[in-house]
C-alpha cells in the first residue's frame, strides 16, 4: 500500500461530527487530529516506560496498533492543514539536513 492509497482509505473512516468540539481559532478537526497524535504517543511511551520500570518485554503488537493510530491521526492533521504526507517527509529532510550537515 502506499501513501496516497492509505490517506484515502483512513480518510473514509472519517466520521466525527466536529461540531461539538471546536475550541479556539483552530478548525475542530485540526484539535482532534493533533490531540490524537498527542494521545498516541503517550500510550507508545508508556509501553516503553512499562519496559523500564518492570523489567517486562517491549510489547510491539501493541506498539504495532498505536502507530497505525498515530498515523491515522497524523493523516487526519496533514488533510486539514491541505499538505501532503510527502511535504511533510520532504521539509523533514531539509531541515535534519541542516541540522546535521555532513551526516
């Protein structure tokens, strides 16, 4: 699968009524999808604080499922602010590419 075939399936699970969950100058959909990948990614840090703490093996089917989470929300955000996944990946480059020149 690839990126455009996943944006257009995630986004046809897209069925929230937004309406009830604007704050701010922010579009609803634009706070759902951030606070969604915020969510993820403290669930994904806490499977690796579980790790740290009692000694437990990292649980990666459960990672696994978070980043597809985390994904989804991230598809979510780059559709509302009408970027693409390959913007993102691109100024990504550029900017580690400053930041570490001669890697």
């Amino acid at each position: 699968m690839d990126l455009q075939e996943y944006k257009k399936k995630a986004l046809s699970t897209d069925h929230k009524d937004y309406s009830q969950f604007h704050t701010g100058e922010s579009t609803a959909r634009l706070d759902y999808g951030t606070i969604g990948m915020a969510t993820c990614s403290a669930k994904i840090l806490n499977f690796v604080k579980k790790t740290k703490m009692n000694a437990k093996p990292l649980d990666r089917e459960a990672i696994t499922e978070e980043l597809g989470d985390l994904l989804w929300y991230m598809n979510l955000t780059i559709d509302e602010l009408g970027i693409t996944f390959e913007d993102v990946m691109k100024n990504n480059i550029e900017k580690i590419s400053k930041i570490y020149p001669t890697k």
